[in-house]
C-alpha cells in the first residue's frame, strides 16, 4: 500500500508544509481539490470510506487548507462518460466540463 510507506508520507508532509508557507504569503487563497477516480464513483463505493483518501484529506485540513471533494458529486451524477474509457482516473471532456462548473459556482460565485 502506497500510504504505508513511510518515505511518500515524508514526502507528502514536506509538500505540505512548502503549500503551506506559500498559502500564508498568498492570505490563505490555495485550495485543494480531491477528484475521485472512477471506482470511488461506483455505486457500492459511493458510501464506502477510502482509506487514503481519509488520510489525505487529515493531513491537508491539519494545515488549515480548503479542500473541495468532489466525490460526493461524481457519485450524484452517475454519468459513465466522466472518464476516458479504460482509463480509470483520467477524466473525460464532459468530466472536465463538469469539474469545471463545480469550480465557477464555488469560486466565481461565492465571491
């Protein structure tokens, strides 16, 4: 398991800390948006924990980011042409498309 080696979570945590410090010079404007790939969006996945993912996120929020999960909403839509086919985390046009409506109505109009 990729999150049980120890030297990627020190890699990770050094990032972190690198957003971090340049997040306080740009008055706390970086956000992190977690896209999920397509399995977490299957049915019987949409209300499972993931582990890394819980674990990711923990870390992101320990240094008071914002986080924009998009699970939640990929699992609304249930559409199957969000990814490339045979391609399981790399999104499609209309994935795309999608992504970037969430990203105009939290960001363009809630300012």
């Amino acid at each position: 398991n990729l999150y049980s080696d120890t030297v990627y979570l020190e890699y990770f945590d050094y990032y972190l800390e690198e957003f971090n410090k340049l997040d306080m010079q740009l008055k706390k404007k970086i956000t992190f948006l977690i896209i999920p790939f397509n399995q977490q969006t299957k049915k019987a996945n949409c209300s499972n924990e993931d582990l890394a993912e819980n674990l990711i996120k923990k870390k992101i929020r320990n240094k008071n980011f914002n986080i924009i999960s998009l699970r939640q909403k990929f699992c609304s839509e249930r559409k199957n042409n969000f990814f490339i086919p045979q391609d399981y985390c790399h999104l499609s046009k209309p994935g795309h498309e999608f992504v970037s409506d969430i990203l105009l109505r939290n960001f363009l109009l809630n300012e």
